[in-house]
C-alpha cells in the first residue's frame, strides 16, 4: 500500500495541483503550537509567516526539517548561513543551535523527528533538494492529526521521509562564516549589503591586517578565498530575490555587478543553469 501511494505521487505530472489539494487538506493541529513530547516519531507544523520575521537562536531536542512551499528561508549556525528556496530544506540536528530568517512572506512547514529517528539522520546541518516525491510525503503526513498510529499508515511514511533525508544528495547553499570575530564581522557585513562588499585590501584593513595574512586567515577558517566567498554570498542573496519574483535586471544591479550578462554568467557557473530557467524548473 505505501508503494503504491508513493510511486502515484512520484509520478504524479501535476504536482504542484497535488499539492494545493494537501495544503487545502492540511490537518487543524498541524496550525497549532507542538507538543515536542508527544512520543510521535515526526510531528508536523504549519506556519504562515509574514516577511522580515526573524527567530531568536534556539534549540530543540528533537531534529527538524526546515521546509517552504513559497518564500525564503535563510538559516543560521554557529557554522554558517544556510539558504533555502522553495524546492530546498534545511535539516538541524537536535541541540544545533539556529536562528531563522524570513526575508519574505513564507509558507513555512516543518517536520520535528523523534530522538531515534534523528539518530540515523545527518549529524551536520545540511541543505538537501526537496524531489517531488519528498515533497509530497511531507504534505501527506501534514494531512494527519498528531497522534496518528506509529505503526500505521502514516507512520511508515515517516519513515520513509526519514529515509529520503539520508539519501538524497546535499545542495552546495552552505555559506561557513569565519570563527574569528573582526573576520566575521565583515562577513555579516557583506551578507546584508552584498552590493557595498569590501574590496580585498578595504576588508584587510578593517580587520587590521595586511592582505596577505587577511586572505590566508579568511581561506583557514571558511575553506575558500575572499573573492570566492564574496561571490557566493551574492548568489545566495540572488536566490532570496528570485524566490521573491524579483526582475533579473534588478537583481544584477542590486547586487553589484557589472551588468546582467555578468550575473547570469555568474549564476549558471554556480548553478548549472540562469536565473530565468531556475525560476521556471520551480514553478
């Protein structure tokens, strides 16, 4: 039977209708506050979220799988900034902790695992790329009241969320922030006005050092060049906007490049396709 369901919704050629039938068929409780300590092995919770809402750092016992179904989602660790666009989602260990940031209106659904489900999960924060068929595991188990039967329906298809989560590849949306405070200081900097970004030797002397101790300390502790961070934080930023149905020009130009031919160049290198056919592949 869960075969079945499954391989129906994976081949399903009209997902996104799939997917407006679950989100109208969401169960009530799914909308309310979470009991953490029900013993559910995944508890789901819906939330809709205005835009520039931003969580406090916090924690939880259990794991939890950071899901929009539209918006933008940016997370951040002790390790980094993590991005999230529609068709992405963020998996945080229990005990990590992390703040969430909304930069627009959001459809947020989240997924928190039992402690023995988590245990065979990731051990790290990872993005992961939402298939179509996880997407409508995670809308199906949002159908269900909480208290559903661990050894149901529903419960093998936790389960089976649980197994896509391991299995499915990691997404390159990972920006690791320098540990050192004067370095990282210049990178949140440069995450909130990617366009002002610091040249290398105006960033050398903010953080009072000479370029070449600026850019060996930089590649130490985020494992790439100051250049190459910088152009990342910019694509980061281009997917919030692009998620937020932003013109491609606008972008290129909010973002500080040159023109955008520049930006498109930059964002298929990095993406293996143009902002204009990610946009399309998402809807």
């Amino acid at each position: 039977m869960l075969a079945l369901i499954c391989q129906k919704m994976y081949l399903s050629r009209q997902s996104v209708q799939w997917s407006n039938r679950y989100l109208m068929s969401v169960h009530p409780e799914v909308f309310l506050e979470p009991d953490l300590d029900t013993g559910s092995p995944v508890i789901a919770y819906a939330m809709d979220i205005e835009a520039g809402r931003i969580s406090e750092a916090h924690q939880h016992d259990l794991g939890q799988l950071l899901h929009i179904i539209s918006g933008s989602l940016v997370t951040t660790t002790d390790d980094g900034t993590f991005v999230a666009p529609p068709q992405m989602a963020i998996w945080i260990p229990p005990t990590v902790n992390h703040a969430n940031d909304f930069p627009i209106k959001t459809e947020f659904r989240t997924l928190y695992f039992s402690q023995n489900f988590s245990s065979t999960l990731p051990e790290r924060v990872t993005v992961i790329r939402v298939t179509p068929l996880l997407r409508e595991l995670i809308l199906f188990l949002m159908s269900s009241p909480r208290d559903y039967d661990a050894k149901g329906m529903f419960g093998r298809i936790a389960k089976v969320i649980a197994d896509q989560i391991t299995s499915l590849p990691a997404a390159p949306l990972h920006l690791t922030m320098p540990k050192d405070a004067k370095l990282r200081k210049i990178a949140q900097q440069l995450i909130s006005r990617p366009a002002e970004a610091p040249t290398l030797s105006m960033a050398a002397a903010e953080a009072a050092l000479s370029q070449r101790t600026f850019e060996r300390k930089f590649l130490a502790e985020t494992g790439v060049s100051y250049r190459s961070w910088c152009r990342q934080a910019k694509l980061f930023r281009a997917l919030e906007f692009l998620s937020a149905g932003r013109r491609v020009g606008d972008i290129a130009h909010d973002l500080g490049y040159e023109g955008t031919s520049a930006f498109i160049a930059s964002f298929r290198k990095a993406f293996g396709t143009t902002p204009g056919q990610y946009i399309a592949d998402k809807s």
